[in-house]
C-alpha cells in the first residue's frame, strides 16, 4: 500500500536526522498518515509513541530555534494527542508534555496547556465504569478553572433552595427557616441568603431541622459544599507541585 510504503519511508527518513526540529515535523507527518488510516496504527511503532516522540522533539526543537521562530503551538500538540483513541493515553501524553514544557522553561505555555491536561484527566474520568463515573467526573469538572466551581456551586445552591421551599404537606416538613431579607423574589432571596452564609453576610439566616432526615439531608449537602470547596483547593495545589 502507498501509505504503508509512506511510513516506512518517513521513518527510514528519521534515523538520518539530528535536528530535534526536522525529527518533529516527520513525526507529525506520520500521525497524520495513521490518524487517515487506523489500521496502520501500529506499523513500526504505536502511534502513541509516535505522539510522544514528537511532543519531545517539537518542545525541545523549538528551544533550539532563533529568536521570532522558538514558539510553541499547543494547538499543534493537541491535534497530536487527539488522534490517539484511548482518553486515559491522551491524559498520559498530556501529563508528559506538560513536564516537558517545564522542563524547557516555557512557563506561559505552562500555564495555558495545565487546562488541556485538566479537561484530558475530566474525559478520562467520564470514561470509569459504574455510577462512580458521574462523581469522578462531577469532581475533575468543578476543579477545572474558577468558572467551573462558580457554576457548580451556583447549581448546588439552586438545588439547595429547592429543598428549602415549603412542603406541601405539614407532615413532609423536614425544617424551620428564618431569612434575612434581601430582595422581594422569594427564590432569589433564598439563594442569597445560602450564598451570603458561609461568608458570614446572613447572620439571621437560620435553618432548624425538625426530624432526624431534615438532619441528615443538612449534613450532607454540608459535606459537599466542603467537598467541591477542599477539591478546588488540592486542584490548584496540584497545578503548582506536579513537575
């Protein structure tokens, strides 16, 4: 076959290359020859190799360039990476790129692929098996950036006003409520007053169980605010620890 016969000619081409950036642009012509055809993924080598060895010359290449030519595309690297199948190699190769990227100094590039690599490990995470996959994943998602955790907090106080409407029925109460008044829409008010709470804005803002599942239904919507709040926290830490 003529792309079969392309490969092996491509690689032949790469053992008599030094540069790291010729070596690069070799590479990044035979992932595109395995991306248009999957059934050779794994001539000569795999294809994640192949997108590995190309992230190492292409980052290290371009450190070897002049002045207006050492810059790194990341959108480059993540069509690389994109074309291997399996999410849990994607955020493998994404992890090995980011450490190389470190290693090279190109701290602005540092800083905008620790994104990439956040929303590769949240599809890895969609990918477990079993209803943990949805926790995993709601997890990795409210971790990713300060927009994600506003709006999972932002979905989690919505629902938590839900609960806090007025049962139809004396027997369903689950709670006494007393709100500080902040503006007439009464689902409105209720969300500022959980909002304004832990930020000690609503101090009259009370909530009384009346029974042993009011309690326990408290707890735990306690439990994953400081949940969704610590794994914020250990994302962040992450970001600047991990080499």
């Amino acid at each position: 076959m003529l792309e079969k016969q392309l490969i092996q000619a491509t690689y032949s081409q790469l053992q008599n290359q030094t540069l790291d950036t010729n070596k690069s642009q070799l590479y990044f012509t035979i992932i595109q020859i395995k991306k248009d055809n999957r059934f050779l993924e794994n001539e000569s080598q795999t294809l994640y190799k192949d997108v590995k060895c190309f992230i190492l010359s292409y980052i290290h290449g371009s450190k070897q360039e002049d002045f207006g030519y050492d810059v790194i595309e990341t959108k480059k690297i993540n069509f690389a990476i994109k074309t291997v199948l399996s999410h849990s190699a994607r955020y493998k190769l994404a992890v090995f790129c980011l450490s190389e990227l470190k290693s090279c100094f190109y701290d602005d590039k540092v800083d905008e692929f620790k994104s990439d690599v956040n929303w590769y490990r949240l599809r890895m995470s969609i990918d477990r098996n079993g209803i943990s996959k949805y926790w995993h994943g709601l997890l990795q998602f409210s971790g990713l950036n300060f927009w994600t955790i506003s709006l999972t907090l932002i979905a989690s106080i919505s629902l938590c006003v839900l609960f806090l409407r007025d049962a139809i029925h004396p027997f369903f109460e689950l709670y006494e409520f007393k709100f500080e008044s902040f503006v007439k829409n009464d689902f409105a008010n209720k969300f500022l007053n959980i909002l304004a709470k832990p930020l000690g804005l609503a101090e009259n803002f009370i909530i009384k169980p009346l029974n042993v599942y009011g309690l326990l239904i408290l707890i735990f919507i306690k439990i994953l605010y400081l949940i969704f709040i610590v794994n914020f926290l250990l994302e962040r830490v992450k970001d600047y620890t991990k080499v």
